[in-house]
C-alpha cells in the first residue's frame, strides 16, 4: 500500500495510512475487534477504489492476495461475505504499515486459518463486488486494456449511483457470464432487480428471476 501511493505522491494522491495503522494498533490494544474488522474493511474498500480508477492491475493482484490472507481468519469482512457467522474473531495481531514489495499491505496477519465452514458467500458492499469484477475481467490481462481502463476511471459513479450497466454490457459484449451473475446476486442481497430490468429494457426480452446469464447471453445471440 505505502508503494502505491508513494508512486502517486505528485498528483497528491495519496490515503492516511499511518492514521490508519495507528488507529487499528489503538483498537488492538483494547481487543476491539468487531471494530478492527470493520475499520480494515473500509480502508480495504477506499485503497480498492483507488485502485480501480488506476487500473493498477499488479498492485491490485497483491490487494486481492491479501484479501484472501484476510478471509482465513475474518469473520465479516470477506471478499464474499458471509454475514450469519456471530462467533467472536480469534486471531492476536498487530497492524502496521508494510513498505517492502514482498508484502505492500497495510496489516500483517500472525493468526491461523478459521476451520469452520462457511454458507452462503455475500459481497459485503458494492467496492468488493467491483474488486471481483476486476479481478475476472482481468484475470489473464499482462497489459492494460484501454476500455477496460477507462470504464473502471469512472469507478465512483458506478458507487454513488449502484448503476452497472455500463459493466454489464461490456460482460455481454465480451460474453463475461459470471460478471451478470456476481451482480445479479449483489443486488439481490439488496432486493433490487436493476440489471434484470435494463438488460430486459434494452433487449426488449423477459427474463426468469433465476435464469443464468450464461443462457440469456446465449439466447441474444440467437
């Protein structure tokens, strides 16, 4: 995290990272820490967005790395997240500010992976959705890909506003199934049925509730 924005400091784009670490010790210290998970998942979700607007494709592989480090002993804030569990968190560690490229993450985990199983997975806001967005549509991406850059430039718009469809026609031209599907299931969470609705305004189709995209991406083709 500190590389990234050190990289960015002329544009005085930068986070309050040492405000950062220094609150989660503080909350450490006092064992608070359903606060500790709440406050690494927001500062998780504002550095994603940055990155996002960046395209900062290797910074955000480590991002995602960390994430998933996070998830073996995180009981809320799960890249996907599961919000039945009410089991305190058992881990013991210390946050601090990492700067070495081996690491760049804002925290260093000193705990074991959780061992209870995990129901149904959730995104617990719209940044994580857009993480896994990310991370599929450039999975196998080595250089930045211009529409693709330029679509995640306007990352915030898609957070004030929770409009998509700017995503999801970009996953139907590309046919990018499961990026319909993670919305789909986002805005269900939410009981809100927006990308149905514009994909069956758009195209002039009715859709089931619980068609796949992967069908109806098909069945425009037809």
């Amino acid at each position: 995290m500190s590389n990234f924005y050190s990289q960015n400091h002329i544009n005085n784009f930068n986070r309050p990272i040492t405000f950062w670490s220094n609150k989660l010790n503080e909350l450490q210290k006092n064992k608070q820490y359903n606060l500790i998970e709440k406050n690494i998942r927001d500062y998780m979700s504002l550095y994603a967005i940055d990155l996002l607007r960046t395209f900062s494709l290797y910074h955000m592989g480590i991002l995602i790395t960390n994430i998933k480090r996070w998830n073996n002993i995180s009981n809320n804030s799960k890249f996907e997240i599961n919000n039945n569990l009410k089991q305190e968190p058992r881990f013991e560690t210390m946050y601090e500010l990492r700067s070495e490229p081996r690491f760049e993450t804002m925290y260093e985990l000193r705990s074991e992976p959780r061992s209870e199983p995990m129901s149904e997975p959730r995104f617990i806001n719209i940044v994580f959705l857009l993480i896994d967005i990310f991370n599929t549509l450039t999975n196998k991406c080595i250089y930045e890909n211009e529409e693709l850059a330029v679509l995640f430039s306007m990352v915030e718009l898609f957070i004030i506003h929770e409009d998509l469809s700017s995503i999801v026609d970009y996953a139907i031209k590309n046919n990018k199934p499961s990026i319909i599907d993670n919305i789909n299931l986002f805005e269900s969470q939410l009981n809100q049925h927006k990308t149905m609705k514009y994909i069956e305004d758009k195209y002039n189709i009715q859709l089931s509730p619980k068609i796949s995209a992967k069908k109806f991406i098909n069945k425009l083709k037809i």
